[in-house]
C-alpha cells in the first residue's frame, strides 16, 4: 500500500509570519495611504486562510477590485523578499521527515500563492525529501481539494494530514484523511485524530492511525 503524509506550511513546517508581515507592511505604505501596519500576531492569525479570505479581513474599507489589487501586490514582492530572508524553521523537522520518508511519500499542500512554497523548498534545506506541493495560487482550488488532488496524482492509497488549524481540519475531513494536529503552531482546531506538540512525534502520531 503506497502511503503519503501532507503538511501545511505556515505553522507547521515553518513560522514566516516575521518576515511576511514585515514586507506586506512595506507593501501597504509603498502603494497605498491607509496609514495601516499589521503585527506578527495577526500575521499569525490570517496565515492559512486564502488570500482572498485574508484581504476581505485585513482591508475591509477598500473596494473588492482594489483589495484584490493590493493582495496581488503583497504576495508578489512578499515572495521577493522571503527569497534573502531566514524564516524560522521548526526544530526538529528535517531528522524527522528523513526518517519518514523512507516509508512514505511527502508532499507540502498549502492556500498560499505560486512561488511560496517553492521558495520554502529552496531554503529549508531539506527539499528533496518531498515528492509534491500543491497551492491554491497554482490550481485555484481549495485545501480540501488539493489534498484529493495531490493524494489521487501520487496513487496513495492512504494518507495524512499535518497541520495547525481549524481550517487545517475542515480542509483534511473534506478530502476524506486523517488529520494531525500540529500543536506547537498557529491554531487550537476543535478536533483531530492525533495531536503532536514536536514534529519528532509525527512517526508515532502516524502509525497509531494505521
């Protein structure tokens, strides 16, 4: 039986909220004159939703047209930047998934925007251990369907989800797998199947889900 694991990105596998919130913040006094800055906090809290989701909360006084605009606009020099920046990279995570990947295929599904994860493949220095990634900024679907997607491509038979949200949760019930709660990120989610408060505990999280 051909297995996989499926991580989120932001606050799962990395923590850019730093590093992004920063050049968003760039972005917004550079194009616009709404006088607003944002913390790493709500950086936090808006990571893992989709960028349209995260522009409707972050500038709700701006038409649909121009939101769109400036969200276009955060996420493409956001991407520039993170390319000469070090976002944090969670302890542990490369020993980890060298070990898992002996067994099972890996593979990144976030909500981000094209180039973002690639970006993070090139940093983390432990790239080559996933197989796959997939994003709504490439497919225009969302995480739930991604997962189906990556999953049905790779000819899992059987699969998991790592991440640190609700909506981590609800994406992970909606294609149907197990989903694993990654306690030390972002999010408290209502339900899981296994929580793990260190990636070192994914391989035990994921054999006592069979």
């Amino acid at each position: 039986m051909k297995k996989g694991i499926l991580f989120d990105l932001d606050g799962t596998l990395w923590d850019s909220s730093g590093t992004v919130i920063e050049s968003w913040n760039s972005t917004i006094a550079k194009h616009t004159s709404l006088g607003l800055t944002f913390t790493q906090a709500q950086m936090r809290g808006f990571m893992g939703k989709t960028l349209g989701q995260i522009g409707d909360l972050m500038f709700p006084m701006l038409p649909p047209d121009e939101r769109q605009r400036l969200m276009r606009l955060c996420s493409d020099e956001e991407n520039e930047f993170l390319k000469t920046a070090s976002p944090y990279i969670y302890p542990n995570a490369k020993v980890a998934l060298e070990g898992l990947a002996k067994d099972y295929l890996l593979a990144v599904v976030s909500n981000c925007q094209d180039g973002y994860i690639q970006i993070f493949l090139e940093k983390c220095g432990f790239g080559e251990l996933f197989s796959d990634f997939e994003c709504a900024g490439r497919t225009g679907l969302d995480k739930g369907d991604n997962i189906k997607l990556v999953a049905k491509r790779n000819g899992l038979e059987k699969c998991f989800y790592l991440g640190d949200t609700e909506m981590d949760g609800e994406a992970a019930r909606k294609a149907g797998v197990p989903f694993i709660h990654a306690a030390y990120g972002f999010g408290s989610p209502a339900g899981f199947d296994a929580r793990i408060t260190d990636i070192s505990q994914l391989a035990e999280a994921v054999a006592s889900l069979g």
